[in-house]
C-alpha cells in the first residue's frame, strides 16, 4: 500500500507539470489582460503608462520567462499579486473565499451521500415498487435540470414565497459568533448546497440502484443467503461494500467537480466563495487569480483521485496494491 501511495505521489510530479501549462496557455490565448479590460482602461491616458505598468508586472517578458517565474512561485505558495484588488495578493484573496467554497462542497456532499444511499439501496431491495418509480423520475430529472435553473426555482420558491432559507450571503449578522454562528451558516448553506448536490444525488442514486442489483444477484450472495444469513448480514456485510466501490470512484471526483460546479451555484446564491471570486477575476481579466484557482481546483482532482484509490483497499479487502 505504501510504495502504490509513493508511486502516485511520484506520478503526481508530471500531472502536475502538465496542469500548470495547460492553466498558463489557457491564460496567455484568453484575450486582453487587466490593464487593457474595458472595466479598468481609461481613453484619457497615456498610453506609455500602460506599457510601463505591463513592464512592471513582467507582461512584456517572453512567454517562456513568464511561465518561469509563475510556476516558481506558485510552486513556494505565491501566486503573486492581484491585477484587480492593488495591495492584495492572490493568497489572500483566495483564503479568504476558500473555506466557505469546502464548507458548502462538503455540506453539498454530505446531502447527496445521506439521500442517494439509503433511497438507492431500498429501489434495489424494492424495484418497481412506488418508491423506486419515484426515485428513478427524480434522478431522470436531476440530471435534466441544470443547477443555475434548479436554484433559480428554489430561490423563488423556499425564500421568496415561502420565506424558510435566505436566497444569499453566509451568515444574517457578520458579528455572530459561537454556535448560533454555526446553525446561521448552515442556514444560509441549505439552498446552495441542495442545487450543488443535486446532479450528483440523481448519479449516486442511480449507481448505487444499479449495484446493489447487480450484487444481490451474484453467486456468492445466493450461497449465503443458503447458508441462513439474514438479510441484514447479507446487504450490509456482503452486498453493500461491493456496491459502494463504484461510488468511491465517484467520489474522488467529486471533490473538484464540486468545487468547480460551485462557480456557477454561488453566482445564482450570491454566496461569497470561490465561485464568485473566480468570476468576478475572468470579468474583470485578473488572470494571476484565474491560474491560482483552475491550479488550486486541478489539484484537489488529482488529490481526490488517490484518496479514492485508497478507500478501495478498506472497502473490499480484496483490493490490495503490490
């Protein structure tokens, strides 16, 4: 196990190389920079200012320069400074905004673990009964309906009709603290974290349906409801660890994908994340803000990739790595 966790970490290295040139070309082939942006150019001045500014920044250098000094940086923590925010760095615009990003991300996962699970395991044990019906209309229509247009419905429907979740923010007052602070957060997170969670509860739903029919049908599981297990001992011991490793897959993705889907679900709830700032820096052509966070979201991918090959090894004993 040990020396398949050094080899990925060691296959980390050119992953890694190949993201941060795919995240630089993708920044040098977008159009303009901050100082050339309709937000921030003025007609009126000269236009030798902005060539000393883009000497300053180091815009001028050769391609491969600039690359240089950015991946050298990124790779101590410094992403350098902000085009947009002056006297901030990017550091600290994103740690900032980051922890609310991993708290809505985790509450989304949470949901869509608690609701696909349970429902996918009881449409197995139960097909073509109401429930498995409905669970399958619901998870069709999940994945039909985009995020942005779901949280638009909730918005209108839970906050401004029905007045139960706030439609935007993190917390009522800034000034909360302790465990009122807590519930307020948590408030503040249910709409976002449903429309987050919900393409994701429709997949695992459907996954975990899926295999745990499959499992319930194999040998091994006859041989032992043969032998007088009961049926809980043969879902939760038998069945259900061989169904879940189709969901851990899943789940090594969806630390990025939820991170990254959070871009458009924050811009619906106005919630001060990741998203919202990532926005605001490709409107605005802050590309040193755009690199660090498509970086920062590539990794946390690769990160989730080898966390999920590890949980194979606890949930089926079976998978050993030599």
């Amino acid at each position: 196990m040990y020396k398949y966790i050094i080899r990925r970490i060691l296959v980390f290295i050119p992953m890694l190389f190949a993201l941060t040139v795919i995240v630089f070309t993708l920044a040098q082939l977008a159009p303009g920079d901050a100082l050339t942006g309709q937000s921030l150019a003025d007609p009126n001045v000269d236009p030798e200012v902005y060539e000393q500014q883009r000497e300053a920044l180091g815009l001028n250098d050769p391609l491969p320069v600039q690359y240089w000094h950015w991946v050298s940086s990124a790779a101590q923590g410094d992403f350098g400074d902000s085009l947009v925010f002056n006297g901030r760095t990017v550091m600290d615009l994103i740690e900032a905004r980051f922890a609310n990003t991993l708290y809505l991300g985790l509450f989304s996962l949470f949901i869509t673990i608690i609701v696909s699970i349970p429902i996918g395991i009881y449409s197995a044990r139960r097909p073509y009964s109401l429930l498995d019906y409905g669970a399958t209309g619901f998870g069709f229509l999940g994945l039909a309906i985009p995020n942005f247009f779901f949280g638009l419905i909730a918005i209108y429907f839970l906050s401004i009709q029905l007045g139960w979740f706030p439609a935007q923010g993190t917390l009522s007052s800034p000034g909360a603290a302790g465990f009122g602070s807590f519930l307020d957060r948590l408030h503040h997170m249910v709409l976002p974290g449903i429309t987050l969670g919900l393409a994701g509860t429709a997949t695992y739903m459907r996954y975990m349906r899926s295999e745990v029919l499959d499992v319930l049908g194999s040998d091994y599981i006859r041989t032992a409801r043969a032998k007088g297990m009961t049926e809980n001992s043969v879902l939760y011991k038998h069945t259900l660890r061989n169904a879940l490793i189709p969901i851990i897959t899943l789940m090594g993705f969806e630390i990025g994908v939820l991170l990254s889907g959070a871009v458009i679900t924050e811009q619906v709830f106005q919630y001060p994340g990741l998203g919202t700032l990532f926005i605001s820096s490709v409107t605005n052509r802050d590309f040193p803000v755009v690199m660090a966070i498509a970086l920062i979201l590539g990794v946390l991918i690769l990160i989730g990739n080898l966390l999920a090959d590890i949980f194979y090894s606890i949930v089926d004993p079976r998978i050993r790595y030599d």
